[in-house]
C-alpha cells in the first residue's frame, strides 16, 4: 500500500513539475501598465459598451440599448484582469453566464463587437480599470451552527 502512495505523490508531482512549462503560450512575463478608470470611463461611452451593457452604480448617457448585460456590482468572485481583458479582447473565450444564449450569442459566437482593431492598448488598459473598479467582493456569509447540547 505505501508503495501505491509513494508513486501516486512522485506521479502527481512529475505532473505539476510539466504542468509549470512556460511555452510560447504562457502568460509568464505579461503584465501591463496601470490604468486609469476615469479615462476607461469615457472609453466605455466612447466605443458605445452602454449600447449593450449596464454598469453597476454608473450613470450612463442614454442610448438605444441592444442588450442589457449587467457588469460589476457584488460579486463571490472578483475578476481578474486577466479575466476582463480576455472577454475584451475574444468575448466569444467566455460567454456571459445568467443569460439567454440567444440573447449573448449567434452560432456559438458571442454578440460582442470586435474592437481589436479599434482600440488601443492604453484605451483597452484604462477600460479594464475601470471595469476592475465596479466590482465589488460580496461579503461572506458564515454558515450558523446551532450548538448541540
């Protein structure tokens, strides 16, 4: 039995040993410059995101609205800027959860205009602050355990 165990650790770091190869495809080393959420603000307004998103406790020009995908408020699990510049960048990676797939998507594509070549990288940096600022962490809520006797 302990030699079972002892080869299913060695197994099982020889995994998470490979599983750290950096590759052409790592996001090791990639990092980019703080934004400035104000800026990201106009940004939103600029390229028209309130055509087809609300932002939680922002006041937004009025639009014809298209769609009314909610971004930021209260949340169990902040998003990484990772995370946010992906849906950016390739909003088909991740399609909005909570939704209609019909509503978010066609032929499996997300709805989301392509701004790759409209954008900067310092509007896509600021827009990502911005975004990164609206979300707030819910607070934990512990579970009550009623004491036995």
């Amino acid at each position: 039995m302990r030699h079972i165990i002892v080869t299913l650790i060695a197994g099982l770091c020889l995994i998470g040993v490979c599983g750290c190869d950096s590759g052409p495809k790592s996001s090791k080393g990639f990092s980019l410059p703080d934004g400035d959420a104000k800026t990201g603000e106009a940004v939103f307004v600029e390229l028209k995101c309130h055509a087809c998103h609300t932002v939680s406790g922002i006041e937004l020009p009025e639009i014809e609205r298209e769609q009314s995908i909610a971004l930021g408020g209260q949340v169990a699990r902040i998003k990484t800027y990772g995370e946010l510049v992906t849906a950016i960048i390739n909003p088909s990676h991740k399609l909005a959860k909570g939704y209609p797939p019909e509503e978010v998507a066609a032929d499996g594509e997300s709805k989301m205009e392509n701004y790759n070549d409209a954008m900067t990288v310092t509007q896509l940096i600021d827009l990502v602050a911005f975004l990164q600022s609206r979300y707030e962490l819910e607070p934990y809520q512990p579970t009550d355990y009623y004491m036995y006797p």
